[in-house]
C-alpha cells in the first residue's frame, strides 16, 4: 500500500519517530531484573520508509530451528508483523530490519506470540506518527576492553571454545586468541533543531549470562543503553544492534572469584558510544533498501565428523591408566608438591636428616622421604593425565548429542538448503547489511572490508535465525561454532557474495 492509498503525502527532506514498547514476561515467579523491550525507529526521507526494531530477545524466529532451545520469538512473528505494518502503516515489510540483542537469561523471556506482534506493531505506529523533520550522521567508536574471541587457537592447530559447558583447555596447549572487531557501529538522528532524537549502535558481543540467580535482563548492552539515554536526555533512545557476535564473550564470562557483575561492561560500552556519537555531525539524509532471499547450503558431513569424535573418544579412554589415588589424596599431595616443590613432604632439615642417616646406615641408601616424593610425582602426573583425558571425553559427549540434534534437524527439512534474507539498508553515510546466521568475527570484518561505504555495519541475528556462521576454514578446527552449526561451509561464499551484490545496489 503506498502513501496515496492511505491518503498521505511525500515529505521533502528527512523525518524520523521512535517508540518503545516492554515485552518481558508475565510468567509466574520470573526473576526480572530489568524490562526487555522492543525499540523502534522509523525514518522517512519522502521518497523511501523504514523500520528498524531492536529487540531484547535472543532470536527471531528460531523455535522451530532450535527445537524449543530459544521459545520466544516464534517463526510466524516477522511475516506477521511484515504484513501488518505493511497494509496499516504503508512500510513496505521487506523494509523492516528486526535485531535481536541475543541475551541469554533463562527463558522464555516475553510476553506471548500475539502480544508481541500487537506490542511492536504498535510501536511502530507510535513511532510513524511521531515522525518529525530529522537530520542523520553517522561515525564509530571502540571498545576493546569488554570482550574477546572465546575460540581459543590450539598448538596442534585445533579450536578450543572457552564454554561453561566445557572445562578451559590446559594451559601448555594454548598458542593464541583470535580476533574480534572492536568497532562500535553508531547512527546518530537529531530533530531539524540538533537535539539528539536517537542513536542506533552496532557491536559485536555475546550477552550470555546476567547474574547467578537467572534473573531475565538485557543484560548489559541494556544496561549501555540506559547509560546513553540518561546522559542524552531529551527523550532520546538507544537501540542497540547485535554484531558479528558468534565466537565472541565478554572477558569475565569464566570468572569465577567474584559475582558476576553486568554494570560496569555496560556502563563502559555506553560511554565509548557516547564519545563516539558526540563527535558525529548530522544532516539531511537520504534512504535506499535492497534485499536478496539465498539459498544457503544444509552440511552433509554429519556423520563423518561424528565418527572422528568417536574415535578420539576411543583413544581418549584408551589412554586412561589404573591410579591408585582418589581425588581426595590426589588433591592433598598435588597441592604440598605445588606448593614445595623441592621440599613437598616437610621442612628442608627433616630431609638433610634423613640424607644423614642413610650415610650413616648405608653410603648407598637412597633417602626414604625424597623416594617417596618422587613416586608421588609418578602418581601425581598419572591422575592429572586421566583428567585431562576426562575433561575432553566430557566436551566429546556434548559434541556428539550436539551433532546428532542438528543431523536430525537437517535430515528432517526436507531441502538441502536453508533460505536466507540479506538486507542492506543506507542512511545517509551508513550502511546496515542483515544476517538471520550467528556470524563469527572473521566474516562481519569481510562484509566491511569489502564495502565501499567507510561507515558499513553487520547486523547478525536478524530478521531470522539459524544458528551459527563461522567461516569455511574452522570446519576442521573442532570449534563449538562448528558443532553447532546447520550451515555447509560453502555458506560463507555464497553470503559474502550476496552482501556485496545487496551493498551495489544501495
């Protein structure tokens, strides 16, 4: 439906409205600690509208994908929404980029599948009809302090992905961390007059968890927001859009001598937005979108990949030898000899004498204290082998439950490929490229590499849902990225490609 239809005339110049809207649930004994909303802008340059909505959810549309893993947002929610704002309010659907902030608090999280479309919908009513003559810049910040890449590089050339659902590697068998992608994405709209209206912000993290009692927050991205609003004031809003964020934690994620704390991360990422977003000057601005539905490649290596973890899990217990040390006795000797390495079983003089009296007894004798150290060592060293050997036959079974789920997933689609929107939307200088994929580091810095717009953001998670997309050359790492993936590796090239061809357009 065009603006005709609904009886409206084109504007000249740039209009902008927002509008926000609370979808948390009203689940009976939910812990909330803070709200979980739904924020929206609409811009308008008299010639083209969009929508941007940035939800505090953890996937769009994926119940059916994760198999009820992330309950939330179902699959109907975006064509539903599409279609409504597209009949009432004259955006065209394919218009609408939805973000979702991928925080992780026990679900479910929202309100119900009807009250969430009524809810955004009418949100973006609200943020229609408060549209007024905006001007619009755009720029980036960094923060490098909060997060880092959770996919450990190995000295045998494997992947090691730092989980609470795995214990960390050991620490001899670390060579390096990988990347992340420090930019903080930032467009900023003014009303006509300079006053701040709202500043849009893309970063790549991974808000997995916000306290130890699973309280449901938006965790700490929600928590830079606040941060933004209150020092902005005059009714600005902050919508914050999730990155390239799939192999990336923030770096207190396995911190285990404090309480987890969500504050000062956000309150760090706010600021460095906030100093971003001051230094960037706004002006009328024009809107273009293009968009491509791809086809992306199921894997088919299932059952190749289940079998090497099966055979290192044989291995694996192949190599656990009989000790005849429990944990208990273990832990009290392997804490003298860490202690007191060359003295683990007493003071120095008891072993002098008892280096005397061998003298004394037989020239040759060896002293019965320093024997007795040096079999503890042999069983020291043999109980940490079986740990280690433990620790990796643990992460192995939940591999392998994680490989069988996502066979069957793909065995039961009944295509070998996965359809896959990819929209770029332009805003003046700024440039925002969707994937429904939780993309790792390495392909987000591709998109913006290869984009001649300086100011080009990823915003992963979006519109859609399809678990991971880590770049064809982990598939052979052993990364969590890639045993929890849906995707062939043949993806990577294929959405590349289309995010190029999209950014052309625009």
């Amino acid at each position: 439906m065009s603006r005709a239809d609904l009886g409206q005339a084109p504007a000249a110049g740039l209009r902008a409205g927002t509008a926000w809207c609370d979808l948390t649930t009203d689940r009976k004994g939910a812990r909330v600690r803070d709200p979980l909303l739904a924020k929206v802008l609409v811009l308008d340059d008299g010639h083209t509208q969009v929508g941007i909505v940035a939800m505090d959810t953890t996937a769009i549309g994926g119940r059916a994908i994760s198999r009820g893993a992330l309950p939330d947002v179902g699959e109907g929610f975006l064509p539903a929404l599409r279609a409504r704002v597209e009949e009432e309010l004259g955006i065209p659907g394919a218009n609408l980029l939805v973000n979702a902030s991928h925080t992780h608090p026990p679900g479910p999280l929202l309100c119900d599948d009807a009250a969430q479309v009524e809810r955004v919908f009418d949100a973006l009513r609200r943020a229609q009809e408060g549209m007024v003559p905006a001007r619009a810049g755009a720029g980036s910040g960094r923060e490098s302090r909060i997060t880092m890449n959770r996919t450990l590089r190995l000295k045998n050339g494997r992947h090691w992905t730092l989980r609470h659902a795995y214990p960390s590697p050991p620490d001899q068998e670390v060579a390096a961390v990988g990347p992340i992608d420090p930019e903080i994405g930032i467009l900023r709209v003014d009303h006509a007059d300079g006053r701040p209206l709202a500043v849009v912000y893309n970063f790549a993290c991974h808000p997995l968890f916000g306290d130890a009692e699973g309280s449901l927050t938006a965790n700490f991205p929600g928590v830079a927001s606040r941060v933004i609003e209150e020092s902005l004031g005059e009714g600005a809003l902050a919508l914050f859009l999730q990155g390239a964020g799939g192999d990336v934690i923030d770096t207190e994620f396995k911190a285990f001598d404090r309480p987890r704390d969500i504050e000062p991360m956000g309150m760090r990422l706010g600021l460095s937005t906030l100093r971003a977003a001051r230094q960037i000057q706004t002006e009328d601005a024009t809107i273009s979108v293009a968009s491509e539905t791809v086809e992306l490649p199921r894997r088919t290596d299932f059952p190749e990949r289940i079998a090497e973890l099966l055979q290192e899990q044989a291995a694996l217990l192949e190599s656990l030898r009989s000790t005849s040390l429990n944990f208990r006795s273990f832990l009290s000797l392997y804490l003298q000899h860490a202690l007191c390495p060359d003295y683990p079983g007493g003071e120095a003089y008891r072993y002098l004498q008892d280096a005397s009296a061998a003298r004394d007894a037989d020239p040759g004798a060896v002293p019965n204290r320093a024997a007795m150290d040096e079999l503890n060592r042999r069983n020291i060293a043999k109980y940490l082998k079986n740990i280690e050997a433990m620790e990796k036959l643990a992460q192995i079974q939940d591999d392998l439950a994680t490989l069988r789920k996502h066979q069957a997933i793909n065995q039961e689609a009944g295509s070998p490929t996965i359809p896959a929107e990819v929209l770029g939307i332009r805003i003046g200088e700024c440039v925002l490229v969707s994937s429904p994929a939780e993309v790792l580091t390495e392909v987000g810095l591709n998109i913006k590499r290869a984009s001649p717009y300086k100011r080009t953001f990823l915003a992963a998670f979006s519109n859609g849902y399809m678990h991971y997309g880590p770049p064809a050359s982990d598939y052979d790492k052993g990364g969590y990225e890639v045993t929890e993936c849906l995707l062939a590796p043949e993806w990577q090239r294929v959405f590349e490609d289309a995010a190029r061809r999209v950014i052309a357009r625009l």
